[in-house]
C-alpha cells in the first residue's frame, strides 16, 4: 500500500493582501452603504422642512404685501390724515415736471 500524500498549497502574501483586501471590502461595504442611505435620508427630511418653511415665509410675505399696499391706498392715508387734524387744500398742490 502506497501512502497518499497531501501535497500542502502555500499562499503567496500577495494573495493574502488580496483576500484581505476582498474580505475588507465584503464586510465594510454594507455598512457603508446603510450609513449613506441614513445620511440621505435624514438630508431629505432637512430639505423638506426648509421647503416647508420657505412656504411657510412667502406666504407671510405676501400677506405683509397686501397689508401694505392697504395702508399705502390713498383712501387709508386720507383718513390718517384727517384723524390728525390735517386737510386736503387742492390750492397746495405743485406739480414739479
């Protein structure tokens, strides 16, 4: 009877430092991709709030616009000046061109 013999494979350190390399990758590329999938998810919620309060602003603007246009009509400054004792006199009036 002839014995076998197991013939024993060497690993070069270059493909060691590839496994390593592969094995690395194979483990941290998951958790890399959760945490940039959580970071774009938590920049979205961020975006949506400012949009939100971008609307928010405009319309709080628009409303500040009408309210002043209300108070610049000549009717509003008419009545403002009556309740200050004052008068419309047409004779005062100077038009400059």
């Amino acid at each position: 009877m002839t014995k076998k013999v197991k013939k024993v494979v060497k690993i070069s350190k270059i493909e060691k430092l590839i496994y390593g390399i592969a094995l690395s990758l194979m483990v941290a590329l998951p958790f890399t991709i959760v945490f940039l999938q959580a970071t774009l998810s938590k920049i979205n919620v961020q975006c949506e709030q400012v949009k939100k309060e971008i609307k928010t602003q405009i319309k709080k603007n628009e409303s500040l616009s009408m309210k002043i246009n209300e108070l610049a009509s000549l009717d509003k400054i008419i009545e403002v000046a009556h309740n200050q004792g004052l008068s419309y006199n047409n004779d005062n009036i100077k038009s400059v061109e």
